[in-house]
C-alpha cells in the first residue's frame, strides 16, 4: 500500500470513528493537530461539533486570537473558558509532572462544559507520533476517558501535514506551539509575571521577523532558541543591541543565544528525556 493510500484509508477510519461517537467537544489549541481535528470533525458531524478553547496566562494571547478566528472560519461553535491552572498548587511547582497536573485540571473543565453543551465524547488532537515523546498529560487524559481520535487510527504528523494542505487548511504549515510554561525550568516556581515577560520578548523578536522562536526563562537569564537560518540576523550588531534593551526592560538581567537552535522539549533535556511540547 502506498503512503497516500495508508494516508487516505486512516483518513476513512477517522471519519468513521468520529460519526460512531455521534457528537464531539474537541479540545482545540488552534494547532495544526486540533485543527485538522476540528475540521473531519465538523465535516462528518456538522453542527454536533464544539471547539473549546482554554484560555489564561499560561497560553499566548495569539494563539487564543487564531484559535477562535479558525474556529469562525469553519463555521464550528466555538467556546472559551478560564482554565486558572495558576491557582493549582501543584501546577505552580513546576514538577517534572506539571502537564499531568495542567491536563488533569483542563481535562475536567472539558468534560464539564461537554455534559452541559450536550456533547457525547471528549477529543483532543494528539497524534500517534506524540506517543513517542515524554507527555504527562497524555496520562491524565485516558485516566478522564478523553479520545485521541488522531492516535487511535495511527495518523502522524508527516500524514496531518500533507492532509492539512489537500484540505486547504492554513495550519497546514503552521510552526508548533505550546503554553508558555514549558519555557520555565522545571523546579522553577510559575509565576504570572515570569510567564508575562516570556510572552512579551517572544512577540517581540517575532515582531522582528523571526520564525520559530522560544525564550527559555532560567531566573536572571533568557535563552534564546531560534532557527539556525535566523541566526546571523540575531547575532547583528544593531539587532543584537535592540534584544538586550527590550529583554532587560522585562527584568533580564542576560541574554544568550543558544547554539544549539531552537528544538522541541529541551527542558527535558535535564532528565534525558525529550518531548514534542514546548
């Protein structure tokens, strides 16, 4: 069987597998893998579809913003709703678990707000490469009998992508994104004000015309990781300086550039684990 046929046959199996569950509240981040989730969803079930979006400060107000103009566009009904993981004591710890807990707190909001709204089934758009990765949360969620429609009839990233594009969808190529906490050392209490100044300077250097960008918080010290191709621009005398300025204006007291480029899940890389968040 070829990959498009592979392809093709696990998109038949989605499509029956979402018109089994009858009506569906998908947990949508706005991504490219809830998106694409979003949009089978609504094609084989049409109005017995709901888009719930968290909202707060561990998530990028741009996000929210794309989350809910996708939403618009799709013609799916579309809720928000405060997921205040910032009042979770076990949240703010910031354990190797806080995912688990984050996804723990968010899960039960989602089922709540799916038997008010009349929705059977509770999905979310990990996929079956996210299996692969370290994702306390992906714990939480089976432990709610929350679906992951995309993992169970085994669709990856590559084959979301390229389906993304035939659908038209502009997520298709969309960068991954993650909530502002996994730019904070685990061990490292959460704080609004730290997850507010990430967010500013990241929207900045996006401002500048940086392309896949995190900045890791570790206290007095930001640690910039972008594409390698953006680098040189970085490292600009006169770039480099207005970085400095706007950084320390949020509280940074240094700023580094790491060698290494931007990549998924580097703050497991202290317990030698990686991950596709953050």
């Amino acid at each position: 069987m070829t990959d498009d046929m592979a392809s093709a046959e696990k998109l038949s199996k989605l499509s029956r597998l979402l018109a089994e569950m009858q009506s569906v509240l998908v947990a949508f981040s706005g991504g490219a893998d809830s998106a694409f989730l979003l949009k089978v969803a609504s094609d084989v079930l049409g109005d017995n579809v709901i888009a719930a979006t968290a909202t707060g400060e561990i998530y990028p107000k741009r996000e929210q913003e794309q989350a809910k103009e996708l939403a618009e566009a799709l013609g799916v009904r579309h809720v928000t709703f405060q997921a205040e993981q910032m009042k979770d004591a076990d949240f703010v710890a910031s354990t190797k678990d806080r995912c688990y807990f984050c996804a723990r707190l968010v899960g039960g909001r989602l089922l709540d707000i799916a038997a008010s709204m009349g929705a059977a089934v509770v999905v979310n758009g990990t996929n079956a490469d996210d299996e692969n990765d370290y994702r306390p949360g992906m714990r939480a969620a089976r432990e709610l009998g929350i679906r992951s429609p995309l993992s169970e009839v085994r669709l990856n990233k590559c084959e979301i992508i390229a389906i993304s594009k035939e659908l038209g969808l502009p997520t298709w190529d969309k960068p991954s994104d993650s909530c502002l906490a996994t730019r904070v050392p685990y061990g490292v209490q959460m704080t609004v004000q730290r997850l507010a100044r990430i967010e500013a300077c990241e929207e900045f250097l996006r401002r500048l015309g940086l392309g896949q960008v995190r900045v890791r918080d570790s206290g007095d010290t930001a640690r910039i990781e972008s594409l390698m191709a953006d680098m040189p621009r970085i490292v600009d005398k006169a770039v480099s300086s207005e970085i400095a300025r706007h950084f320390k204006a949020q509280g940074y007291t240094y700023i580094s550039l790491d060698i290494e480029g931007y990549r998924t899940g580097s703050m497991n890389e202290t317990f030698g684990q990686r991950s596709d968040v953050g």
